[in-house]
C-alpha cells in the first residue's frame, strides 16, 4: 500500500513456517527490476519498502517465491 504509489510503497507479508523467501520486482517486459528480498525467513508478519524513485513511471509486477509456490501483484508507479 498505497496502490498505485508515488515513489514508494510498502509490502506487507505472512509468512507461516520458516521457508526461504524472494521477493522481485520486474518491469512489464519481465525484466527483473530490484530483488527486495532473498533469504530464510521465520514465522511472522514483514513489512518492506520499496523505493521506486529512480524508476519510470508504469505498471510492475511483484512476485513471491517460495518453496511452496508463488504470488504475483501489480504495482503502478505515477509519477
């Protein structure tokens, strides 16, 4: 939240049992933008920002992975 966001944007997040956790940013043409984060996490609730102030305005998508499966969002960066 918020969404759409100017310039940056925080991401909320549950994790249930301790399990390796990426979280990416890509662009609309897939290209992976920023890694936001990349490790073990324990059970809990994160919170993370995300500072999109160096990048152009437009439609990105975030995208968690885990070792049992993965969640896409939209994101809309208006500048």
């Amino acid at each position: 939240y918020p969404n759409p966001f100017n310039p940056s944007t925080r991401i909320n997040f549950e994790v249930l049992e301790s399990k390796d956790i990426r979280l990416v940013v890509y662009d609309v043409q897939g290209r992976e933008v920023e890694v936001l984060v990349d490790s073990q996490l324990s059970p809990g609730f994160y919170n993370v920002k995300w500072n999109a102030g160096s990048y152009s305005s437009g439609m990105y998508f975030l995208r968690m992975d885990s070792n049992t499966g993965s969640v896409s969002k939209k994101l809309l960066l208006v500048k």
